[in-house]
C-alpha cells in the first residue's frame, strides 16, 4: 500500500452540507413533540408572492411586457448598424415578439380586465383647450384627396407666374459651352 491510502482522511476540509442524517429514523416519532405540518405549508404559500387585487395583476403584468419591448427596443436600435447579420436578425426577431406579446395581452383583455385596463392606461382627457379658444371644431372636417386642387406650398407669386407662363412651350436646350457663350464667359 502506498502512504496515501493507508492514512485516514481528515473532515477538517469538508463543507457542511445540510443538516446531520439520523442515525435513528424512528428518533422524531419517538419523541414527546407534536409534529406541526402548519409551518411547512406556510413556508411554500409564499413563494407566489402576496395576492393582488386584478388591477395591480393588469398593470404589474402590462408593465412588465412594456419593459420588455422597450429593452428589446432600446437593444435592437442601439445595436442595428454594429451586429452582424445573425445577431441583427436575432435582436429583429425579438423586437417583434415583445411588441407582439404586448398587443397580444391588450387583445385579449374582456369584460372587467378591459374596463379597468381602459381606466389605468387610457384615462388622459383629450385635450380640447385650443380648438375652445380658437373656435374650431375638435373633429375634423373631410378632405378629399382625389381631383384637382391647388397645391397649398406655392407661394402667391409662384402661382401667378405659373398662369403667366402657361403658353410658354419653349424648352432650354443646349449645353454649358452654349449657356457660357450666351453669357459672354
């Protein structure tokens, strides 16, 4: 035998690892202590977290996919003209599942959930103060977008000269060596 094996090893450099084993499995049972089975099921209830009302669930859950997208947003931006195309097609694809999980979420509220989601997230009043001291109606008139109108970014005297100049069908035709001869360069 070698001098290794034939010394006993020590337990100074052992961790402790839990609780001793009993030598007895009869010893608890044997001894004048009810056993209470109330603290185990207390111990495990918490891990769930304290209950909450429906409108904290709503908005801790719409919270939490909110801050998902806007990291997987803040990511796939900062990130676009850096990555390779994998990584950028994976920060991509990402990006569109959160968004998708949230607007997936807001579809899928009914009845109550939607009621109060609506009340949390949507509660801001449409702000109508200017359209009251201006006079103007809050919805907006319809504009039709096919036919002839004018268009609204030509000044007055572009206008004029457009009219003015109607006839002209005179085209320029030439080139720099003609426009610097006409010039007298």
């Amino acid at each position: 035998m070698s001098e290794n094996q034939a010394k006993p090893k020590s337990n100074r450099n052992r961790r402790y690892r839990g609780r001793p084993k009993k030598k007895n499995p009869n010893a608890q049972q044997a001894s004048n202590k009810p056993s209470n089975n109330n603290n185990r099921k207390k111990r495990y209830n918490n891990r769930r977290g304290p209950k909450l009302s429906l409108e904290d669930q709503i908005t801790l859950k719409y919270n939490n996919l909110l801050e998902q997208h806007l990291v997987a947003r803040k990511k796939y931006f900062a990130l676009y003209h850096r990555a390779d195309p994998k990584q950028k097609a994976k920060l991509e694809r990402i990006y569109y599942n959160t968004i998708a999980k949230l607007r997936e979420f807001e579809r899928g509220l009914s009845g109550d959930k939607l009621d109060i989601f609506q009340k949390h997230f949507n509660s801001l009043k449409e702000d109508h103060i200017y359209s009251a001291n201006h006079e103007i109606e809050p919805i907006a008139e319809h504009v039709s977008h096919q036919g002839d109108f004018d268009d609204p970014h030509f000044l007055q005297l572009q206008k004029e000269a457009k009219t003015q100049y109607s006839e002209d069908t005179e085209e320029s035709v030439g080139s720099i060596d003609d426009y610097k001869q006409y010039k007298g360069l």
